[in-house]
C-alpha cells in the first residue's frame, strides 16, 4: 500500500492534468501564465525622467508613499494586462497620484488614481481581480521599480486548475492592453 505522501503526490498531479486530458487545448500553457500573473512588475525611466521617494501599496485603495517623479516610459502589469507609456507619480503620506502623465494629449487613466487614504477618483480602474495586490514602488533619480504580489490572480491560478477563469485571461496574450 502507497505511503500517504505517495497518494498525495498521485492525487495532486490526477487534478492537476485530468482537466488537461479532458478539457480546452493549452491547459498546462494557461496554467504556466496564471503563475506568471502572480507577480505583477512596474519598472521604467530614462535619463529625461526623474525622481526620487518610496510608496507601499496594500490593494488599489490604499498606499502609504513620500515621492514624487516624472517618468518617460513606465510599464505597469497588472496580472496580463499591461499599461506602457508616460506616467507622472506624488506621494505624501496617504494622499498620492499615480498614473500616465497628464501633460500627454493621448492620456489614458487606466492606471491613473488619486486618493486621500483610498485611491477613490481613479476613473478607470484594472480589473476588480488584479486590485488586490501589495507591493511596494521605489523612484530613484531616472528610473523606478516595483513588485507586487497580486492575489486575485492567486485565486485566478487555483480556480483555473478546475477550469474556472475568473480573471477573463486565459484567452488573452502575454502583455495584453486593457
């Protein structure tokens, strides 16, 4: 008789590939990119951009940062959707901005929020799914960086094993716009 981890082990990788055997095409393909969605990156500049300061973010409502910056070209994952363009970024305590540059013609306020404690006039906001993540941001001079953990994206991966897809993407590709 196999040993308990040996039935672990068995039955975890049974529900893990009999919806493979059994459901869509690209099942074990659609997997792999719920992990990658797990961890949502901002990182750009050039030496037109500048600033300095640090914010943390606990969900798309509430950040606590002391910065301010401009930025030629920042790129912004939230799970596979990506926002890549101008982006302008002040923080002082729980009051903050944070988004595309409004000096450009072509703005687009997918990204964008304000908020005093909650990020409440974003006009539009990423997908109720990729709002729950936490992470931090670091502006340093020409360039700024920043990792989240996004755990709607979590749970997307999880009820995606028994083809559920809650967050919509599993048709999308890699870096898809809003």
């Amino acid at each position: 008789m196999p040993s308990p981890v040996t039935r672990f082990v068995l039955l975890t990788l049974f529900v893990l590939l009999a919806p493979a055997c059994s459901g869509p095409q690209n099942y074990l393909e659609r997997r792999y990119h719920d992990v990658t969605d797990i961890v949502d990156l901002k990182y750009g500049g050039s030496l037109n951009s500048m600033g300095l300061g640090v914010k943390v973010e606990i969900t798309n409502y509430l950040g606590l940062g002391f910065a301010g910056g401009t930025y030629e070209e920042i790129r912004e994952s939230y799970g596979r959707r990506l926002y890549v363009g101008p982006a302008e970024f002040f923080h002082l305590a729980f009051f903050g901005i944070d988004g595309p540059s409004i000096q450009e013609d072509t703005l687009d306020p997918r990204s964008e929020s304000y908020g005093l404690i909650v990020n409440w006039t974003q006009e539009q906001r990423p997908p109720v799914i990729d709002r729950m993540r936490i992470g931090a941001e670091l502006l340093l001079f020409t360039g700024e960086g920043g990792f989240y953990l996004n755990f709607g994206q979590m749970a997307d991966l999880v009820l995606g094993i028994f083809m559920f897809d809650p967050a919509g993407d599993d048709n999308l590709a890699d870096d898809s716009p809003w």
